[in-house]
C-alpha cells in the first residue's frame, strides 16, 4: 500500500537522529533528561528566530489541541474556524460541549476577514491555518492578524507547512499576548511518527492553555529525535527541495491528462479530480490500484487531497490514475 493520505514527508529522518537517540538510550530508566529539553528549546529558539522564553514543546499538534480543549472548557469559550479546513480533534470539542462556529473561506478559499471581525469577541478562539489544509494556499497575511487579534480571546496560527510556503507570522508574538504559533516536526523535519511539535507564544498565555499539560508529556525518545533533526536543517532543506520537485513534475504530469483537474498548493499535497467521479469514487478506485489518498468533504467533495511521496510512489501513483476509466 502507498500512503499519500496524511502528508507525511516519504523520506527518513536525517541521519542525524539515531545518534542522538543512542546518546539518550541510556538514560530512559528516568522521566526526564532536563538538559535535553533545555538545548531542544535553544535550538529551537535559534531555528525559529524567537526567544527561548517564547518557545514551547508539545507532544505533536494533537495533543496541542488537548490543552487548548481544557483551557476552552475552563474559560468558557467558543471555538471558530474557517472550513474546507482540518480542525484536530474537532469532534473532541463538541462532545464535551464546546460550541464551534464555521465562518467559510470565501470563494477563493480566503479567510472571510470582514465576517470574522464582526462575529470576533472575547469568549472565541479563532483557529487558522497558513497555508491551509486541505486547500493548501495562503488564507490571510500577517498585516491583518492584529485586527482580528483585537477581537478574540485567542488566535491559534497553525503553521504545520512553514518550511514548505515559507510564510510566517512569527513575529506578532513578541507584540501580542493573545496569539499562538503552532509548528510541527511531523512534515518537512519527517518525524510525524516521534509524535514531536512545538509553539511560539507569550510565557503568560502558555501559562495559562497548559494549565493541563503533564510535567513528562514528550518522551527522551521524541525530544532526543527532535534535537538530532535540529543538527541537520541542510537536510530538511534538501527534503523541503526534493518534495517540491516531486510535485512540480507530479503537476505537470496530471495537468496533460484530460479528464483530471489539479491545484497545486504552497504545501507538500495537491488536490486532484476527475471528471464525474466524486472524491469517494476516485479514492476507492485509487484504492484498489493499492493507492490511499484522502477524499475530501464539502465544498471539496469532488476533490481527493494527494500528499507528495517519493518519485517511484509517484510514479506508481499517476500510472493509476491514468488507469481508472
Ligand atoms: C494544519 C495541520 N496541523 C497539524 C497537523 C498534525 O501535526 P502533528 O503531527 O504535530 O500532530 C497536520 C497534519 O496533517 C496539519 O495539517
């Protein structure tokens, strides 16, 4: 089976990582290793170009959205977000009662900044992604964040896919008490599986969402993972690369049959359908070629949301589609 349905990077971690977990093999008889963690924020610090005290570690974006579940419940708040786009954990926040609101994206999958401001309070968490999943462009700039910033409680900006579209509101931290930026080791540092991310925020308001959090959440493995992967960002960089050139000859491969429709994204996917068929129907089809993607809902529904795996996978990948009729 192909996996081209969570965006996972298709290529090993840098060869950086094993050592650093041999290094910290030893000590996994205790809870933690302080030492690890401190450098994992100073190199963390350095890399993002934010100071250490701003910079947090977290078990992955999912278990992000844990804490901020708890805070949400514990100050009462509302949870808004901007569909098509992927909320971890959505289904998590109203069965424990949180109200969610979806304010769409606009036609050209912009985030609805004049509907937003409007709908914005004290009692809402508004929740981004730039560039977004699934659509994969940029939903808003950094000039209007503050605005929106004046109106909620919170804004969490996930950017899982930085190291791909390069775009960063990293900066408003340092100006704004009320804004997350949530970053991942899952995608461009291929570590999806040492379950590792991190956030940029001020020390009071992280004070404050991971009220909940558990002192030895990030495992020495994951932190240690983390740390070898921060040695070699050459590597990242080289796989941000490949991945991107994958998808250029991917796009311009699918854009010469006639019947398949393609978007290129700032992000490590393309969204791709097919004439007729709804996202279901190709994705069970692809399926049957051993082929997974992620058929998309909604607005997006004749949509099948396509992550960049390596070339042989990609090869095998538009030999199927082109076999489907
Ligand atoms: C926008 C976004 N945030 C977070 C994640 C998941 O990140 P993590 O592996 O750190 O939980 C994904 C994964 O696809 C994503 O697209």
């Amino acid at each position: 089976m192909i996996i081209l349905s969570r965006n996972e990077c298709p290529f090993p971690p840098s060869n950086t990582v094993l050592p650093k977990i041999k290094k910290y093999v030893i000590s996994l008889n205790r809870y933690e290793v302080p030492e690890l963690s401190e450098s994992l924020i100073t190199k963390l610090s350095d890399y993002v170009g934010i100071s250490e005290g701003y910079v947090h570690l977290v078990p992955g974006s999912e278990a992000f959205f844990v804490y901020l579940r708890e805070y949400m419940l514990m100050e009462h708040l509302h949870f808004v977000f901007s569909s098509p786009t992927f909320v971890p954990a959505q289904e998590d926040l109203s069965v424990v009662g949180i109200k969610t609101y979806d304010i769409p994206l606009t036609k050209c999958f912009k985030l609805d900044y004049a509907r937003l401001k409007s709908f914005g309070d004290k009692k809402k968490v508004l929740y981004i992604i730039n560039p977004n999943n699934p659509t994969g462009n940029k939903v808003i700039g950094c000039k209007l964040i503050p605005r929106l910033l004046q109106h909620y409680k919170l804004v969490v900006l996930d950017e899982a896919y930085y190291e791909f579209s390069s775009l960063t509101c990293k900066n408003l931290v340092h100006e704004y008490p009320n804004i997350i930026i949530l970053r991942t080791f899952s995608k461009a540092f291929c570590l999806a599986g040492a379950r590792i991310g991190y956030f940029l925020a001020e020390p009071e308001l992280t004070k404050a969402v991971m009220r909940t959090a558990r002192k030895y959440d990030i495992s020495i493995l994951s932190l240690s993972a983390a740390l070898g992967a921060l040695e070699s960002i050459d590597y990242m960089n080289h796989v941000v690369e490949k991945i991107k050139r994958i998808k250029e000859y991917v796009v311009e491969a699918i854009s010469r049959i006639s019947d398949i429709q393609v978007l290129d994204t700032l992000c490590n996917f393309i969204l791709i359908k097919k004439e007729g068929y709804s996202s279901t129907r190709l994705s069970n089809e692809l399926l049957k070629h051993g082929i997974m993607v992620k058929p998309l809902q909604g607005r997006l529904n004749e949509y099948v949301r396509v992550s960049i795996g390596t070339e042989k996978e990609m090869r095998e990948f538009l030999s199927a589609i082109k076999k489907i009729r």
